[in-house]
C-alpha cells in the first residue's frame, strides 16, 4: 500500500457537508473559516483529504460552518 494522498472532487465536497456549489464557494472566500483553499487542476479544484479532515478537526472548522459529515 502507498502512501498517495486522496483528493475530493468539488461533487464529494459538496456531498460530504451537503451543501450547494455556492456555498462552498462562499466558504473559500471567508477567512474567518480557514476552509483550506483547494488545489487546482486543469481549472478543476481537488483538496487534499488529510486537509480537509484536519480543518473539520479545527475550532472554525464544522462547528462554525453547523455542518456534519455523515
């Protein structure tokens, strides 16, 4: 097994917090969320996993934002 981090489509995004595109966009653009800022491929916007779980982690994370992930 490799240690290749995994990578969440703008869809997976969306469907992990159950929000709308514009939300997201919305919380890219508010620093008082630190959302971590995607990478960008191909005009595509990938964020790393590892990122995302630790920012859910964090005091500004979800419970700012009142999402869950289920």
């Amino acid at each position: 097994m490799t240690d290749q981090e995994i990578y969440l489509t703008g869809r997976m995004m969306r469907a992990r917090y159950n929000v709308s595109g514009m939300t997201l966009y919305r919380w890219e653009r508010d620093p008082s969320l630190e959302f971590p800022s995607p990478v960008i491929i191909n005009r595509r916007k990938y964020w790393p996993l590892s990122v995302v779980v630790t920012w859910e982690a964090s005091p500004v994370g979800l419970g700012r934002s009142k999402r869950r992930p289920e």
